[in-house]
C-alpha cells in the first residue's frame, strides 16, 4: 500500500520537490527492494516501470544509484523470488543503459566494501577464538566473567 501510494505522489511530484526528499526516500526503497516478502519487493521494483520516476531518478542517477546499488546487488545474489531476480535485472540493465560508467563505479565500490567487510569479519572471529582460547584456561569463580558465545552479525532494514 505503501509503495502504491508513493507512486502516485510522486507521480505528481516536480524535480525540486523530489530532490529535497530522494536521498531518505530512496534509502527507503533500497530496504523495501531487499524485502523477502516477494510482494513488497517486486512492488518496489515496479516504480521503475512509470515513465516519470524513471526521469526523475535518471536526473539524480548519481546520488541515487550508489544509495540503492547494494539492495540490486544483493537481490541478485540472494533474492528467492525468481520475478524480483528478473525485476532487479531489468533495473540493473536501465541504469546501465543510462550510464554504464556510474554503474561501473558502483560495482568496483560495492566490491571494494565487500571485500572490507570480509577482512573485518575475519579479524573478528580471530579475536573471538583468541579470547575464547584464553578464557578456557581460566578457572570460573563468582567473580569471573562466562565465556558467551557470538551471534551471527546482521543488519535489518
């Protein structure tokens, strides 16, 4: 309902009007985009098929791009629905018709992110097992802190 009704405001919604509100906005549509409810993601997806909201995110493809490259990265990775992978992709595909450069900048700093990301994963878990490594060798006393172990990390919309 949401997303329906966003469309039809901005739908009637002018450029300044829509720069002053794109960057919560979009960062908005980026969590409903990663939605693993099929509806609300393809929904999302769909406000790429009126003309108007393409114009207005061509106009600001630089600022909106990197806001919501993740979420379509993710999606084509790790999205269930098989209609939101092809909706992501037909997405992907106009931002790269638009400006295949943008889109290129895009992936090598979402790698790039990734890849920290992953090293600093890694530095965890070793500072993990070395402090379960040392706290196994300490007796447990009243006073003594109980080893617990870490939950998986993760970031929710």
């Amino acid at each position: 309902m949401f997303l329906g009704e966003l469309e039809e405001v901005l739908e009637m919604t002018n450029m300044v009007e829509f720069q002053k509100n794109m960057i919560p906005l979009f960062r908005r549509i980026g969590c409903c985009l990663n939605n693993s409810h099929f509806q609300v993601a393809e929904r999302a997806l769909f406000l790429w098929n009126n003309d108007h909201i393409v114009s207005l995110i061509a106009n600001n493809r630089q600022i909106l791009l990197p806001l919501i490259f993740p979420a379509l990265e993710w999606n084509t990775h790790n999205h269930w629905n098989q209609a939101v992978l092809n909706l992501t992709l037909n997405v992907k595909k106009m931002f790269s018709e638009m400006d295949s450069d943008l889109l290129l900048f895009c992936e090598r700093k979402f790698e790039d992110e990734e890849a920290n990301l992953r090293v600093a994963a890694e530095k965890r878990r070793a500072t993990w097992a070395r402090l379960e490594s040392v706290a196994s060798f300490q007796p447990v006393t009243g006073n003594t802190a109980v080893l617990v172990k870490p939950t998986t990390d993760f970031i929710m919309c």
